[in-house]
C-alpha cells in the first residue's frame, strides 16, 4: 500500500471515530410499526372535499351491490412495510380507485361514517376508513369524537396506531388517548417520533404515568428523553432534535457525500451539515446546496460558514423565535455550557412556537385557554372563574364612580343614555392600543429607545380620535337632548379617549417591566382606566355645567 493510501485510510478512519452517536436517529432501534397510506402517497392529500365525498359515495354504492350479491367483504391485507420503489409507474392506473380512495381529507361525510360505524360497532370498518386519514386529519377527528367513540375507535386501531398523530392532539384529548391506549402502545409509539415530539408529549405527564411509559421504551432512546427532560421547560433544549448530521472539518466534500450515502441512521429531513472538531464543538455550518456545488477534493473547513448563531440549551424559546425570524435561520445547533453539540433547532419547530404563542395571547385576552372546547364543564367554570372576578371587581368600580353622581342622574335622565357611549369608545380605542404595543413588545420592536415615540404617537392619535368623535356625537347629543348635553359628551369623549391611547400603550409597557405577561393583564387595567376616567369626566363635568 502506498503512504498515500495510508493517509487517506487514516484521515477516514479518524474521521469515522470522530462521528458521534449523536449524529444518528434514535428511531433506528425501532422498527417502522406506521401505517401506509398508499405508496404513491407522501404527503397530505390534495383532493377537494367534493372529490372526497363522491368517492365515499362511489364506495358505498360497491359495498350495498355487493352485499345484496352476497360477495363476501375482502379480508383486509397486511399492513405493507413501505412503498416499493421499484414498483413499475404504469401499474399505478390499474389501481386507480382503490389508491384515489385512500387519499382522503377529513370532510364532514367522512366524519359521518366514521362516527356511525363506531356507533354500530363495526370497529373494523371504522379504522379502515381512519387509516386512509394523513395523522394531522386523524388527530383532527379524534378530537371531534365523544369520548365513548374514540375509546372504540382507538381499540380499533390500537395495532397499527400512528405514532404521529400523538404531536397533533390537543394535550386535553392526548391525555384521554394516551391512557386509552395503555403504557406499552404509547412506549412504542413515542420511540418512533422524533427525540423533540416525543419529549413534548412526555413533558406534561404526571410522573407516574411518565415512569410506567418510559420502562417500555429502548434503554437508548430513554437515556435521550430522561437528558431532555432535565433541560428548563420551554427552552431551546426541550425544543431540539436530537438526530442530526455532524462531521469532522477535515473531511472532504466526497466523504460527506459517500457517508450520506451509506449510513443509515441519517434524520429523515435535514439541510444543513453541522462541523464539528474533535471535542464535538460546532466550528461550521454547511447546507446541503452549498455542498453539491463543490467538487469531491474539497476540504469542508475551506467551505463552511464559520459566522452562525449557537444557541444555548436553556435559551428561551422565545428568543429562539426571535433569532429565526430575525436571521432567516433554517436550523441552529443547540449547545451545553461547555460548547459541546447537544441537537438542532429546526424552522418547523419554531413555526409550531410562533403559532402557539401567538394563539396563547389571543386566548389570554379572552381569559380562555386553548384546551377549554374539550374540557369539562367543570374544568372550564374553574379556567374562566378568576377572569371573571377580576372583571367583576373592576365593573363594581366603575358603579362606584356613577354612584358619585346619582343624584345628577335622576335630575337629568339623558346621562344614563348617553354614558355607556363614552365608556365603550374609550374602551375601544385603548384595545385597539394595547393590541398595537402587546404585538411590538412580542416582536421585540418595541424598546427602550422608541418608547416615548410610541406612546407620544398614541397618544396624539386618541386625542385626534377623540376629537373628530366628539363633534360627531356632540352634534348627535345637541340635536337629540340639548346643545349644552351635546357639549359635555363632546369634552368626555375627548378626555376618554385621549386617556385610553396613554394607558393603552403605558399599562403593556409597564407590565413588561415589571415581568408580567402584558397580553395577560393589559386588557382589565385598561378597561377600568376608562371606565372610570370615562364616567367621572362625563359625569363631572355635566354637574359642573349642567346644574
């Protein structure tokens, strides 16, 4: 053998053992247990609900012609492994119908059937109408399912449960399901999602359900999932995957590709190839493009992007957000104190959290919560009941201020008329604030140095509101009451509304400060700013000039 052949042995040899276990998917100790949805099927299905429900109908009508002929109902085939690719593409026409009618989204009709093949217990046929369901459509109407029909519907699956549908589920409902279908189906179900889904689901468990699930599951699947779990809650450590590529800065673009080629425990979806030196430190950042554009001789350190964003494992994430969006990031390697590679942060994962926390601050406005329409009756008195005393405390203020004046109300009965006027359009007016300046703040375009711009801005906007509203209903009020009343509630409606674009942006402003969630709190403070401030002005002033 030639020294240079031993070289190249060598630097491929090292370069092997500098590869860490890291760099494979856990989900190779396991095999495959999901179901197929057809082979040419990869992805959700692009039928329109209309082509949906004449297939349904199509079906019907075969199963009624075939029961009056008395043919025997098919026994169902085993479940195929896969798709085989080498499968001839002509064969596909030959089994059109049959491939068209697995392709189903949730519709309506399907929903129907499902539900009333539960209800006449033919299980059999409710999970092979199921099955034809993309995991995402079947979390969807698991969840639209009473509780006694997806018990029976998930005993009709329990053999070839998708573990995908798990990440879909509302948590409320992935609870009832996971306790449905017992510790060892949902042990084998989480080995088959990703190190990130499978963390997710665990996470919120009691620790007694979450020990019996974790004995069923691979001694090396669990020692990652115990690791994840020890990281903070809604941190970037509870977000990553933890399969990706990673490779040594001395390899060449040839190396990376062959091994591309040749290992099997590869992530089933990645775009970029994270460098590392022999400490497993991340020293580079290199897609997949960027790769195929150089030829096989090419050193990956002469290649890779040295400038790249590393997160820390106890990253918020919501800062992780943040850097995503800010940098356009696909993926970023999350790292422990040391710099050593834990797992990647991919833009899907960051999708779900931009998703999630935007629907969390709508819900938190409302005082509701996501899990509510699955709740008990129970439950959800409980969720909503603390909103509602905080409300009715602020509502009883208010009645206080008008208890102030109650002898100017009965001398002048059109103030009663007229006074949830300025109370509802300075409520308004500082809603549309709060929402503007929450949003900044959760964009992070909203700082220390805009601040007083922001709120000087919102302030002269409510005074301009207030203004042109004024003389509206002034003119209203005059013509309806008196011109004198008209001009009370034209000076109310100024003051109200000017008040409600300066609290609406101090009360979120000052909140944030102070570390409370601003989409939480920001609307009942300012919703008893202005119905007191509203009242009083109104009300005071119409003494002042009306008695």
């Amino acid at each position: 053998m030639s020294d240079t052949d031993q070289k190249r042995d060598s630097e491929e040899t090292g370069a092997q053992e500098a590869l860490p276990a890291e760099s494979s998917s856990h989900q190779d100790h396991q095999p495959d247990h999901r179901p197929d949805h057809g082979d040419d099927m990869d992805g959700p299905s692009t039928l329109s609900p209309a082509a949906t429900d004449a297939a349904l109908e199509a079906e019907e009508a075969l199963e009624a012609l075939a029961r009056e002929q008395g043919v025997p109902e098919p026994a169902e085939p085993p479940m195929p492994s896969g798709g085989d690719p080498a499968a001839p593409e002509d064969a596909a026409p030959a089994q059109m119908p049959s491939e068209m009618l697995k392709r189903f989204a949730l519709t309506p009709k399907l929903e129907r059937r499902v539900a009333k093949a539960i209800d006449e217990d033919k299980l059999k046929k409710a999970a092979k109408l199921a099955h034809r369901l993309h995991a995402a459509d079947l979390a969807d109407l698991i969840e639209r399912l009473s509780y006694e029909q997806r018990a029976l519907l998930l005993e009709g699956l329990r053999d070839r449960f998708d573990a995908e549908i798990l990440p879909y589920l509302n948590e409320t409902v992935r609870d009832e399901v996971i306790d449905l279908l017992g510790p060892e189906t949902v042990g084998k179900a989480i080995s088959e999602l990703d190190s990130d889904d499978a963390i997710a689901i665990i996470e919120d468990m009691e620790e007694g359900e979450k020990e019996a699930i974790l004995a069923t599951v691979d001694p090396a699947d669990r020692a990652l999932l115990e690791e994840g779990l020890t990281f903070p809650e809604e941190s970037a450590g509870r977000l990553m995957q933890r399969e990706l590529v990673a490779v040594p800065s001395h390899w060449t673009v040839g190396q990376t590709i062959d091994f591309m080629r040749t290992n099997p425990n590869l992530p089933d979806d990645f775009y970029e190839i994270f460098v590392v030196d022999p400490r497993f430190k991340p020293v580079g950042v290199l897609s997949l493009g960027r790769l195929l554009h150089h030829k096989r001789p090419v050193r990956l350190r002469d290649i890779m992007a040295t400038d790249f964003v590393r997160l820390q494992a106890d990253t918020p994430q919501a800062e992780v957000a943040h850097l995503f969006r800010q940098y356009g990031l696909v993926s970023a390697p999350v790292v422990n104190d040391s710099g050593r590679l834990l797992g990647r942060v991919t833009v899907d994962d960051v999708v779900d959290i931009v998703d999630e926390e935007a629907e969390e601050d709508i819900l938190r406005l409302g005082g509701v919560s996501e899990s509510d329409l699955q709740s008990s009756v129970f439950d959800t008195v409980k969720q909503r009941f603390m909103w509602l005393l905080i409300n009715l405390g602020t509502a009883i203020m208010a009645s206080g201020v008008i208890a102030m004046f109650e002898g100017t109300i009965e001398q002048i009965v059109a103030l009663a008329v007229l006074m949830p006027i300025v109370a509802s359009m300075g409520g308004n007016a500082g809603t549309q604030t709060v929402t503007v300046v929450v949003r900044a703040l959760a964009m992070r375009n909203l700082s220390t140095s805009n601040a007083l711009r922001v709120i000087w801005k919102e302030t002269a906007v409510g005074l301009l509101n207030g203004t042109i509203f004024a003389v509206l209903i002034g003119l209203i009020a005059g013509f309806w009451f008196d011109p004198i009343i008209g001009g009370v509630i034209g000076a109310a409606m100024i003051i109200n509304m000017l008040v409600a674009g300066l609290s609406g942006a101090l009360i979120p402003i000052g909140l944030e400060r102070l570390k409370i969630d601003p989409a939480v709190a920001s609307s009942v403070f300012l919703t008893t700013m202005t119905d007191v401030i509203g009242f009083f002005a109104f009300l005071g002033l119409a003494r002042a000039f009306l008695l």
